[in-house]
C-alpha cells in the first residue's frame, strides 16, 4: 500500500521536473471554487508526475532496457516524456481509437508507438509479452505505488496553494492513481470522484464493496482518458477507506464544463480531464466554499475544441 510519507517523498524526488500547476479561482451557482489546471503542466496532463517518479526508481539496468506503458494517450505522454529525459527506451501501448492528437505527441516524444483494440484485446497482455520479449519493465498508468504516490503531490501543491482549507476535491477517475494519491494527500479533505456514465465502475465498486468491471455493453464515451474497464484493489482500497463518494456526468455535461472553461478562463480542457468541473456545474456535487476541482488534462484534438466552444 502506499502512505501518505510516500507522497511527500515522491513530491522531493521529482522537483522541478514537473510544473507546478496553478490554481485559479472560479465561481460556480454564486459560490467561490478553485481550479486545479494540470491542464498546463508539461504533456498537458497530471500523468508526468507518477511517471516521472516511477522512472526515476529504476536500475541503470532497467533504464538501459527500457520500459512498456499502455495508456490511450495521457500517461503515454507522461511516460515518453519522462523517458526521453532519462534516455531510457520507451513503447506505449495504445487503442487504436485514441485521439490522434495523443498518438502524434506521444510519437513526438520519441517513444514507439504500438495499437490494439480496446474492446477485443488486453492491453495488459499485450505489454507484458511486450517487456518479456525485450527485458523491459512495465509501467501501468494507475496500478503501481510509484505512481500513485506521483500523481498526490497535485494534492500537496493544493494544500500549499489554497488560501483556506480545502473541504472538498473532486477528481475525474478513471482507475483511481490521481484520486487515490490526492486521497493520500489531503487526508482532511472529502473526497469525491467523477467518471463517465457508463463507465462508473469505481462508484459501483465503491458501494458495493468489491472490485466490478465496466458493463461489456459499455456506451461510448468522449472521454477517452477515463475510459478504464476495470479498477485495481490498490486505488481502490484507499478511495474506500477515505470514504470517497463518486458521480457521473454525461458527455453533454462534459462538453458544457469544456466550454465553461474555455469562455471563463480560457483553459483548453480534454473531455476526461473536465469530467469533475462537469458534475460541479451540472449540479451533482453541490459547490460549497472549499472545494476544489481538479482539471486533469488538456489533450484534445483542437478542431474538436473549436467546435465544441463555438469557434469553429
């Protein structure tokens, strides 16, 4: 399991190798909340943080052989990125229907790129005979303590950023690494997770009390970089012992939070990365003085942006 020392530990280690994201002030019904923008941290998403830290952890060994990652475009990013910067070899596994936008970056960050189908085959499967072939190590995007502890110290830059306590933060969740280190963070803090209708298996996990897969009559989804079919009992051992509540938002609601942001703030957001705003704004987590929502990425095809907020 991962500790709360684990977090401050990773927030030492990876420094400045990471941006530290604003906060900005918004209001939402009338109440005064705060926006946590990883949407501008560098790879525009919160996924550098626990790559970095997991790859800094490496053998030179390790580092020479390289490492596997399968994700549909954020932490593919995250982990290209901090691999360029150590020279460690990196292949990313990702869907075949990921943003095209993500493909190009991660690709530009130098790291092989391999798809697969997302609803036929295992990704899992698929990297590790990936690393077994080369003597890679596998970097997964959520199920690892590395990474998890990575992903909290969003929430140490919280407690360091907000003006007050914060009361509440509400986080997209896909298999739980952001929610679950932020969870370790902020251990004073409520805290709530948002996926996408259809893809609430870590609400359903949550209040049934043990792990159940996304439905395989899934409906699609605009966000793609929440779209996980199964959660681990790690994130999910630590959002069940918060007590974590969980929602989730249609793809309307997010495309509203998608321009919210961009007309009140001029934030590019990614549809996964606005999911929590998108609860906020449609009403299903009431905004209270104190909450704080986190933006998790910003990756998304500009032209679809374009349409989305009308400037097309």
């Amino acid at each position: 399991m991962v500790r709360r020392s684990d977090v401050i530990d990773a927030g030492q280690r990876i420094g400045d190798l990471v941006l530290h994201t604003p906060l900005v002030e918004s209001e939402v019904a009338g109440v005064r909340v705060w926006l946590k923008c990883e949407c501008l941290q560098t790879g525009h998403s919160f996924k550098l943080r626990g790559a970095t830290n997991r790859l800094l952890q490496l053998t030179q060994e390790e580092r020479k052989a390289g490492v596997v990652a399968f994700s549909s475009g954020n932490h593919a990013q995250g982990v290209a990125i901090a691999a360029k910067r150590l020279g460690t070899p990196a292949v990313i596994v990702m869907p075949a229907d990921a943003p095209r936008v993500k493909v190009d970056a991660t690709r530009s960050h130098g790291a092989e790129i391999v798809l697969y189908d997302r609803r036929n085959e295992s990704r899992e499967e698929i990297a590790q005979h990936l690393a077994d072939e080369r003597g890679s190590v596998v970097v997964p995007s959520f199920d690892d303590p590395a990474i998890v502890a990575g992903q909290g110290t969003v929430g140490l830059e919280i407690l360091e950023q907000m003006p007050v306590t914060p009361s509440r933060i509400v986080v997209p969740c896909g298999g739980g690494g952001l929610a679950s280190g932020i969870a370790l963070a902020c251990p004073d803090a409520e805290i709530v997770i948002v996926e996408p209708d259809g893809w609430d298996d870590m609400k359903r996990s949550l209040a049934g009390g043990t792990i159940v897969p996304v439905e395989p009559d899934a409906p699609g989804t605009l966000c793609d970089a929440i779209q996980t079919l199964r959660v681990c009992p790690m994130t999910f051992t630590i959002l069940g012992e918060r007590g974590a509540s969980a929602v989730s938002v249609s793809d309307e609601e997010v495309i509203e939070a998608i321009r919210f942001a961009w007309r009140k703030h001029k934030l590019v957001v990614e549809p996964g990365g606005a999911a929590a705003l998108a609860a906020i704004l449609a009403g299903k987590v009431d905004p209270k003085e104190g909450t704080v929502v986190v933006l998790s990425g910003g990756n998304i095809d500009p032209d679809l942006h374009a349409r989305i907020v009308g400037e097309a």
